[in-house]
C-alpha cells in the first residue's frame, strides 16, 4: 500500500557529502608515498658522501639509509634541539631558524635521544598531520574529482619530500597555518589564532598568516562587503573574531626572547644577513640571480635552478584565481607569501619550498588540471616522478632548496 505521505527532502548534497578524500584516504596516500621516498632514501644513502663531499655538522650517526633525510640546515636544527641558541653579530648563528621546529624536535627526544632522528619523526607526523588537514579544507570546498587532484598535486609535487622526512621546520609551519584556517573558518578565532601563533614561531614568513586571518576573519561576517559606500563595515565584525591576531604571539615571544637573552629583538635578521640574504635592493632586485645563470655549467644544474623562479612565477598566475574562489582572506594570504618569499631570496633559490605553504594555489590548480584531463594525466605522474628524482638528488647531498 502507498503512503500519501510526501517522501522526504533532502538537501542538495554539498562537495563534503559526495565524496573526495577523507583523513583516512589523505593519511593513506601520504603513508604510501613516504613508504616510496624512504626507501628511495635508503637505496641513494650509499653514495652520500662521495657524491656531496657534505659533512653535516654535527654528523649524522644514525642508521644510514636514514641519512639522506638529514642535510645542510639539519645541522643547524639538531644544535638548537641539543645545545639551545648562540648568537654573535655579522656571523651565521643558531638565531637564524626560528624555535617552533626545533623546540618539538627537542621534546621528542624524550623518546627518541637522536636528535636527527627525532626531526625525522617530527617532520613525519608533521607531514601526516598536513595531508589530512589540506583533505578535509579542500574537501569542504572543491568538487570531489578536483579535491582529489588538488591533493594528489600537493602530494606529489616535486619538492614536497620536505614534508616526509627532511630535518627542515615547513612540514611543522604549513600544519600549523592549515590548522589556524580550519579553526577560524570552523568559528573558533581564538583556537585559530593560538594555531597561527605556531606558524610565526615557524618561520619568518608566517607573518603572512596574521594578516590572512584577519581578512579571512572581517570577509567571513560580510565586513568587507557592507551594503553601503566603503569597503569596511566594522559593525559586522564581532570582538570574538579579534582572537586571530593572537597568532602574532609565536614572533613576540621569540623577539621577547632575543631581546632577554641577547639585547637584541631582532637578531635573527642579523644572522640571516650572514647568510648574503639580508634585505635590500640587491636582494630585492635579484642582481645574484643573473650572476648565478652566467656560472651555470650543466643542463642539469640550469634546470635545478631555474625550477625556482619558473614555479615562482607558475604560483603568482594562479593567484587571481584563489582570489576569484576563495575570497580575500585567502588570497591576500597567497599573494603576501609568495610576494614577500620572493623578495627575500637574493636569487629565487629556496622558493620551490615556499610554495609548500601556498596551499590555496595547489587547489586551484587542482581545479584547473580537473578542467583539463590531458594536462592532469601529464602532471601527476609528472610530478610523481619528480617527486622520486628529487629525493634521491637531495639524498645524495645536492643542494636544492
């Protein structure tokens, strides 16, 4: 017998109902591919020290096919994770690398006493901890096909070992900035600001994420957008929405140290400019980038190098398109890091790693690749490849990023 009764409505279904990678499917396929990286690792770890000739300090006395996992600024992380911070003026210092990475790498020495092997682990979870968070944003705002292509480009974006493994601090920074977006856009402001505090104690750039949250904070209440003239309307704001701009605490606290331990807030700016990157026009301007290219001797090492201003300039194209989908927050967010990242490198070297933290740019590409199957079916394997390449060149002791 048929009911009279009307059958139920349901509401159309959303893209975090139809499917797209879950945590369990995010965590599985990071855990797969750093099962592919790792033993990569071991089968390179032999020819480390004829190929670099790169002594880490201090050395690396852990197993050896874990070896290539720890390189070049590992050994600045393992002497803060060990001996704490030093700082003399005009030399390069411990002070350069911010304290979030290092201070997790040393409370994991609890249960692991290496310290290498601790910012391996560290790095690890870290990574995991980044999959899953990037599944569950891209998942609530892409369609499923383009959530999984958006994740899969991530992934398997060449550069992206530094998130399984290496003893570097972006795996940390980018699932502390993940996790503040997530909080806010979650309402929960304070929570996300505490998050953003991580990610400034990270790394430099992480200032970045202050003003991000506190666009993405005023766009979510319509505050941007107000019904008459401007383009601020405060009265939509609520004080709650203030508790993003408790992320800029992780850089007080570590100028606050500075200042207490070494008279001066800002030696890590010093210690950087040991490094010939300190700021101005030369820098700004990339006057090492071309006297870099005129010492180029190999193909290899041309595309090596070129790799970073080319991707640079890939990620800047994508940014009216985050604007365009995600709004101001998150562009403004995008645009800052890549802008600011830029500008810091005298010659764009180290940029291919930044582009970590460029999340939003990686999900409208995503977009863009589902768009276009033929592209997609070149760029994932594409990337895979680079992916394994690159691992096994940075395991050998090549410099890359």
């Amino acid at each position: 017998m048929l009911s009279d009764r009307p059958p139920a409505r349901r509401p159309p279904p959303g893209p975090a109902s139809t499917g797209g990678p879950r945590a369990w499917h995010a965590a599985a396929l990071f855990v797969g591919i750093a099962a592919v990286l790792f033993l990569v690792m071991g089968v390179v770890a032999p020819r480390l020290p004829e190929a670099s000739g790169l002594r880490l300090t201090p050395a690396f006395t852990g197993p050896d096919w874990l070896a290539g996992w720890a390189q070049w600024d590992s050994g600045w992380y393992h002497r803060i994770a060990s001996e704490g911070y030093s700082y003399v003026a005009g030399q390069q210092s411990t002070v350069a690398f911010f304290p979030a990475y290092p201070l997790v790498v040393r409370a994991f020495r609890v249960l692991i006493d290496d310290p290498y092997l601790a910012g391996i682990a560290v790095t690890l979870l870290a990574g995991l901890a980044v999959a899953v968070l990037l599944a569950k944003w891209l998942r609530s705002r892409l369609s499923p096909a383009s959530a999984w292509t958006a994740l899969l480009a991530f992934l398997l974006f060449p550069y992206a070992f530094f998130l399984y493994g290496v003893v570097y601090a972006d795996a940390l920074f980018v699932a502390a900035l993940l996790g503040a977006f997530l909080l806010l856009d979650d309402d929960h402001p304070v929570l996300a600001g505490l998050a953003g505090a991580v990610a400034t104690a990270a790394r430099p750039v992480g200032i970045v994420l202050i003003v991000g949250l506190a666009v993405r904070a005023l766009e979510r209440r319509g505050a941007l957008r107000p019904a008459g003239g401007g383009w601020l309307d405060w009265r939509k704001a609520r004080p709650a929405d203030a508790g993003v701009l408790l992320s800029v605490l992780g850089l007080v606290a570590w100028c606050g140290y500075l200042w207490a331990r070494f008279d001066d807030p800002f030696a890590f700016a010093s210690a950087q400019g040991a490094w010939d990157q300190g700021a101005g026009p030369e820098t700004w301007l990339k006057f090492q980038f071309f006297r870099d290219i005129t010492d180029l001797r190999s193909p290899g090492a041309w595309l090596l190098f070129m790799a970073h201003p080319v991707l640079t300039i890939a990620g800047a194209c994508l940014l009216p398109r985050v604007f365009r989908r995600f709004g101001a927050g998150y562009g403004m967010y995008a645009a800052l890091l890549i802008g600011l990242s830029a500008l810091s490198t005298k010659n764009f070297f180290g940029m291919a790693r930044y582009l970590l933290a460029a999340f939003p740019c990686f999900a409208v590409l995503g977009e863009a690749l589902n768009e276009h199957p033929g592209l997609r079916r070149l760029y994932i394997p594409g990337g895979g490849v680079g992916l394994v390449a690159l691992t096994a060149i940075f395991g050998t002791g090549y410099y890359l990023s």
